[in-house]
C-alpha cells in the first residue's frame, strides 16, 4: 500500500525567488542650491527661528502635483518632498499640515477619498526620510479648494496637488505674522 501511495506523489519542485522591486524609483535631479547657502543651512543657529518664507526659500515650492486619479509620488514629487524634509528636519520644532486635493472630475466623495489618499502618501514618503510622523498631520480637501478655477486640462492639473503647509512655527515667527 505504501509503495501504491508513494507512486502517487508529484514529484517536488523548488519554488522560484519572488520578484523584487525597486521601491525608490528613478533617482531624482540634485537639488540646485548654491553648496555654501545649503551648507549655511545644515550648519542653521539653533536660536533662528523658522519661517514660512525660509521654507519655500530652501523647498521651491510647498507642492506637488499628480496624475489624474492617482495618488502616486512621480520623480518629480519625491525630489520636492526630499527638500521638505530636509527642511523639516533641521527644524523638529515645526509641524506641517500635508493637504491633498483632487480637480473637479468625480464624485465630492471620490475626490476626498483621493485627497486623503494623496495626503497619505506624502506622509509615508516624509517618515521614510526620517521626518517624525506626529509632526506631519494629513488633510484632504477634495475638489473644495481649487487652486485654479476653469474645467480646461491645465487649471484642473494644477487642482491634483498635495501641499505642505506649516504649522506649530515658533511663537517669535507668529508674533512676526509669518
């Protein structure tokens, strides 16, 4: 009986290794900073407070834009939020708000559940560059508040953005009004 049941076995074969991924994506451009401005800026006096201004000075832009119905960080948006961390970094003393919006196309519903799942993803992407994750506090907006107004293709991409918005500056910067 037992030779009948041994007959009947498959014979075994080794599983293949599972795929791997590159979870980082192309490389993005270097940051075109002049080398003693960003060396002045990692080197920062602890007692200069943070501001606004000095944030999209150092970051270019407080956005990131995305595809049509996705949430996905393209090269362009991860080397955005590479210098928002970077900011973010040299001042733990700063939270961000990290809004996501969607254009018009689509349910109000629909369009929040994008802008929370873009939100999301600027967040992850923040913590995997070493920004505290209780410092960064997603919000969507959905299609509420349009960057630009008009149903033509180039107002609404700018609508599909996510944006790093400052909060919890230092009391010295608030008294300044920035």
């Amino acid at each position: 009986m037992s030779v009948l049941l041994a007959s009947c076995q498959r014979p075994v074969q080794p599983l293949r290794p599972p795929p791997s991924f590159d979870m980082q994506g192309p490389t993005p451009a270097p940051l075109k900073v002049r080398e003693d401005e960003a060396q002045s800026r990692l080197l920062r006096d602890h007692e200069t407070p943070a501001t606004v201004e000095d944030f999209e000075r150092y970051a270019g832009t407080t956005r990131v834009l995305f595809a049509r119905d996705s949430a996905e960080l393209d090269a362009a948006a991860r080397a955005i939020l590479d210098r928002h961390a970077q900011w973010l970094n040299l001042y733990p003393e700063v939270r961000a708000s990290l809004q996501g919006h969607a254009d018009e196309f689509g349910s109000r519903e629909h369009q929040f559940a994008l802008g929370e799942k873009r939100a999301a993803a600027m967040k992850f992407y923040l913590t995997a560059q070493g920004v505290a994750a209780e410092r960064l506090v997603p919000t969507s907006f959905g299609k509420e508040h349009p960057a630009r107004t008009g149903g033509d293709e180039i107002s609404q991409n700018q609508n599909r953005r996510g944006e790093t918005v400052l909060i919890g500056l230092p009391a010295s910067a608030r008294e300044r009004g920035e």
